[in-house]
C-alpha cells in the first residue's frame, strides 16, 4: 500500500500566502517562501502553490515566486493558477516546480489535458477541480470558484483520467475552510471510480478529519492551509496519530 501524503497549500495573491472560507473573505497567512522551507522541514510530503487570483485578473502564474520557492524547498511541489498552454507548463517546471496543476482552461479546451500530459508525461500533470452541491448534484466551478458550469464532477473526473492526467485535486468548495471535515462521500466515489490518485481538499479542522479521509474517504492525499498556517495541527503530530490509527504514512 502507498503511504498517504499530507499537503499544505499556499494560496498566494499579491504575493502573500492567504486563506479564507468558501473562497472567500482572504486573510493574510505570511510569507509563501517561508511557510514553504518551514513545511518541508517539519515533514510536509509535498506542496501546492496556486496563484489564486492568476484566471480572474488574466495574468501568468508569479514565475519569480515558483523560483524562490523551488530554491528553498527540497520536497515536491506544484503550481496552478493561470496556466493555459504548453508554454505555460514549460516555464513553471523549468523554474523548479514538479508538477502542474490546471483548473478554468481544462475545462474550456479539455484537449490542453491531452496536450500536457503526451509532453510532459502524466506523471506531472494535476487537473484541479472546484465543485459544489447545486440541488444535489456535484457542478464543477471555474475562476476561483466565481464561475458555476453545468460539468458534473465524477463525469468530468473520468474525462480528465483518459485524458492524460496523473492525479485529480478535488476541492470541495462547501466545506472549504469551514473545518467540519473533507467530502468523504464524493471522495469516495471518485477514488473508487478512478485509476489515479485523487488529493482531498476543503474542511480540514482536526487529526479525526484528516483519519477519516483517507479511511472513509479513500483518499490518496490530504491538503489543508489554514490549520497548517496557524500552527493548530502540527505535521509530525499529524503524521504520529495517522500512523497509531494504522495508516501509512512517511514520519
């Protein structure tokens, strides 16, 4: 079995690590470099970086930024926002990152997933998905979650999968930041419908949620920001109750 990998996520806007509720109400969590080096030594498996204002302000991803965080760092890490084509792509791993993450211009050109993934390889392309629950059903977001699509979320996961990408970055946009758990339910679909991992996100608030999604939820990751921000879980405490829980993971 795969050790489970825990994930911190820096929001970044105006070059500042951010974090809010529901996407929105943002408020400042320090500096993206620092938070980054302090996560890789204190045992953090990867990270995500996502310039979250990137779409909606029609810019590139912060290139300087990928580098500084790339230098100081020694664990994977993966960058989103903004990212629209091969060039795109090419220029944040040739600045240090590892892996890709795309959102908003998969959905408009789902082509582009097929694009990356034949010159890239798979292995570092991540497609993340925003969605909530519209008269129960899961309807995929764009824009920072700003933009509601008629996509359902597991019809769009599978696309996704055969078109080429390596992992799936589910954001839950209902539970995002409210600290009451992860969408075990839907993640559970998804990772049992899927042949690619699936990263858990949205609603991390204690070590039981982080238990409960890899067990009830059968994801193959755990991301979370704010409680990772604010110093109220700590890694390796995280990563010591997973294990006396009998889940893998790297200490």
């Amino acid at each position: 079995m795969l050790t489970k990998r825990i994930i911190p996520c820096l929001d970044i806007k105006n070059g500042r690590t951010v974090k809010g509720i529901n996407f929105v109400n943002l408020r400042d969590a320090g500096d993206p470099v620092e938070l980054a080096k302090l996560y890789a030594e204190n045992s953090a498996d990867e990270l995500v970086f996502l310039d979250i204002t990137a779409t909606e302000e029609k810019r590139k991803t912060l290139i300087d930024l990928v580098k500084r965080v790339g230098e100081a760092v020694n664990i994977p890490f993966t960058v989103g926002g903004g990212v629209s084509s091969i060039e795109d792509v090419s220029a944040i791993l040739n600045a240090g990152a590892d892996k890709v993450a795309i959102n908003s211009a998969a959905v408009k050109n789902p082509d582009l997933i097929n694009q990356l993934s034949a010159k890239f390889g798979n292995q570092c392309i991540v497609v993340a998905i925003d969605a909530k629950k519209i008269n129960d059903q899961w309807k995929v977001h764009l824009v920072g979650g700003k933009v509601p699509t008629e996509l359902d979320l597991f019809e769009w996961a599978k696309e996704v999968e055969i078109r080429g990408a390596g992992e799936i970055l589910f954001t839950s946009m209902d539970h995002d930041g409210t600290k009451n758990g992860f969408a075990n339910v839907a993640l559970k679909q998804l990772s049992q419908m899927l042949n690619i991992p699936v990263i858990a996100s949205g609603g991390a608030g204690k070590i039981k949620h982080f238990t409960d999604t890899f067990t009830l939820g059968e994801a193959d990751a755990a991301l979370a920001a704010s409680v990772f921000h604010f110093g109220e879980i700590p890694i390796p405490a995280l990563k010591q109750e997973l294990r006396n829980s009998n889940i893998k993971v790297r200490l």
